[in-house]
C-alpha cells in the first residue's frame, strides 16, 4: 500500500508550501498536486461540527510556479506540508 500524504495535525500559516492532494472525483481535480503557497489564512466552525480542531481553518493559495492566485480556497484537509523543492 503506499503512503498517503497526511495534513499537518497543526494549522498552516501565511507563508508555509503546501501540496493540494484531492481525489480524482472532487470538482477541482485541476488542482490536485500543484505547489503552493499559504496567502490568507480563515477560520470557522466547522470544527465544533466535526471535532477536529483543524477542520475550522481553509486557505488562500498562490501557485508556486505561475505566482498566480488560485480562485478558489481550500480546507485544512485537502492540503500536506510541500518540500522546498525550489
């Protein structure tokens, strides 16, 4: 079986590269594997439905590559911690 990557058990913050890792199935496939980097951190509550703590946060993400904003925002979940692989 090979390793999935996990998301960090810790928020991320501004600044920090994150891999987006989403199933084939979801409508933003497109995405899946870019490198980026954390613009804009959110929280709500989320996590008082699900209770888990990182479940409260999604992100605003700048492709790593393009330097270009991503028009939509993702969820703690669909992001793992990125090497910096420059």
């Amino acid at each position: 079986m090979a390793d999935i990557p996990q998301p960090s058990n810790d928020p991320y913050s501004v600044g920090d590269l994150v891999q987006i890792y989403i199933g084939s199935d979801d409508r933003d496939v497109q995405y899946n594997d870019e490198v980026c980097e954390i613009i804009g951190v959110f929280t709500d509550d989320l996590d008082s439905e699900t209770g888990r703590h990182t479940d409260a946060y999604s992100y605003t993400l700048r492709n790593r590559e393009t330097e270009e904003e991503l028009p939509i925002s993702f969820r703690h979940h669909d992001l793992v911690p990125a090497d910096d692989g420059r």
